[in-house]
C-alpha cells in the first residue's frame, strides 16, 4: 500500500525507465533516486519523476551529496545553504 501511496510502484518506475531512457547500469538508491555512470566517466543522479540532479566525479560523492540535497528539500533548509555569487549584471555604460 505504501508503494501506491508515494508513486512507486513497480510499473510506474518500468514507464519511466522506458520514457527517460535510464542506462542498464543505473542502479536505485533508497528508492528516491538513480545514479549511473556516465559514457564520460563521471557520475549522475536523477529523482523517480525524472528531475536530473547531480553530476560528479565520484559515485560515493554523488550519492552523499543528492541524499543531502533532496533530505534539504524536504525539510525546508536547502535556503540556508544557497547564495548568489554574482548578479549578471554590468554596472556603467557600455
């Protein structure tokens, strides 16, 4: 039941393998999100619904840091830890 209740239920991820097109070798963690390897060698993940997340040089790194990006989301905290760098914008006449 608790499958059907959060939108994981086996058929509902075979769709979606078939729609986004996952590599053979991507593998499930915590059955929230997919990492895979990529043709480059680097490291990707992607949620169940398909939003691509995280891209890096290594899989432990990657897995850690999406773990901590989505448990962010969820709590409403991901703001502490942003800010902007730099606005885009050229200050004087050009």
């Amino acid at each position: 039941m608790s499958e059907q209740k959060n939108g994981t239920n086996p058929e509902e991820i075979q769709k979606l393998e078939v729609v986004l097109q996952l590599p053979e070798t991507a593998e499930l963690i915590d059955e929230t999100f997919y990492v895979w390897e990529t043709r480059y060698g680097l490291w990707s993940t992607m949620t169940q619904k398909g939003r691509k997340m995280l891209t890096g040089l290594t899989r432990e790194a990657v897995v850690d840091m999406t773990r901590w990006h989505l448990k962010c989301e969820q709590d409403g905290t991901l703001d502490k830890y942003t800010r902007v760098v730099n606005n885009g914008m050229v200050g004087g006449k050009l």
